[in-house]
C-alpha cells in the first residue's frame, strides 16, 4: 500500500513538473512577443509563426559601429520641447544672440551623451525643420555637413531669417544617436524654440 501511494504520488509530482513546464514556455513566449497588456495564450495556440528579426540598419552596420538598440516607442515624449534631459544624453535648441526682422540668424543644437555614452560619429545627424510663418528657411533640412561631432558632444546650427517682427517658433524633428561600448542609440525628439524678433 504505501509502495502504491509512493508510485501515486511520484506520478502526480511528474504530472505537477509537466503541467509548470508547459506554463513556463507559455509565459516565457508571452513576454517575448511583447504583449504585456494581454493576457498570456492559452497552450493550444503556441504554434504561432514566430515574428520575423528587426531590420539592421545598414548605414551603421557598413560603418562598423555597434547595431542600434531598439527603442521603446512608448519612451519617446509626445510633446515638443527646447530641452530633454534623459540618462544617456541631453539634448537642446537655444538662440545664438538676438534677431531682427530681415536680419539672418541661427538657432543651436547641443547633443550632450553622458558617460558611459559618446556621441556616434558614423550616424547621418539631421533636423527637420517645420515651416512657420514669419520665417524664413535656407533648407527645411540640416543634414550631417552642418553637423560639428566631438567625443561626447554633437552641434547643429540652424540658420533661418525672420521675416518680420514679433514672436515665433522654430520647431522640427532632431534624429541623432549616442553610443557605448555594447550599443548605439538611434534617437528621435521633437524640438522647438521661441524667438522674439525686433
């Protein structure tokens, strides 16, 4: 009898383990696959394709430098701003001096990587400015020749002519990328600066 209950019980500990290994790879792929605001699938629909690798960007893989990490899109501020401060960077458009209606000026781009992060020579660093009225743009794109990369430190100067006097806003989207020793970063953030010409 207590030979029966042993072999009863060993089956129903083997039958125990079976059933968590089954849970564990349900969960393991539920988390995988991302879907954290849904419940875990049942057992039964397991069998799903697997979803296909991320694309490599090629501009950093020909370059040599190390594959971008995959942003969290819900990270990235909904809202513009003249400044980010985050971990591995902070970022920031401010006036170069005054303005004057019919007078050309600029505005500064300042990408700062804090350590242990670089900032990312190999990457096409550009901005794309929004057209606003009252300004004027010699090009709605500041392309990478505008670009002045130093070891930690990325600058972009943003040249545009007021048209007439009064406040307005210079806005655009700022692409860049920060690097350490594992990984690169391929940012995005929307930027904007408030002038007020005389």
């Amino acid at each position: 009898m207590a030979r029966l209950l042993s072999v009863s019980g060993s089956a129903r500990g083997l039958s125990f383990i079976g059933l968590g290994s089954c849970l564990l790879l349900s969960a393991v792929s539920w988390v995988s696959s991302g879907c954290k605001n849904q419940a875990p699938p049942a057992a039964e629909a397991m069998s799903a394709e697997p979803a296909p690798p991320a694309p490599v960007a090629s501009g950093l893989a020909a370059a040599g430098a190390p594959a971008p990490a995959a942003a969290d899109p819900a990270a990235a501020p909904a809202a513009a701003a003249s400044k980010y401060s985050e971990p591995p960077f902070d970022v920031e458009i401010r006036a170069k001096g005054t303005y004057a209606a019919g007078q050309a000026g600029s505005a500064e781009i300042v990408i700062t990587a804090k350590p242990p992060f670089h900032a990312n020579d190999k990457y096409p660093y550009k901005f794309k400015l929004n057209e606003a009225p009252g300004l004027k743009f010699a090009n709605l794109v500041v392309d990478k020749d505008a670009v002045k990369v130093e070891k930690t430190r990325a600058t972009l100067s943003v040249p545009f002519t007021p048209e007439a006097a009064g406040k307005h806003t210079v806005s655009g989207k700022l692409f860049f990328s920060v690097c350490n020793d594992d990984q690169c970063l391929v940012e995005k953030r929307d930027l904007k600066l408030d002038i007020d010409a005389k």
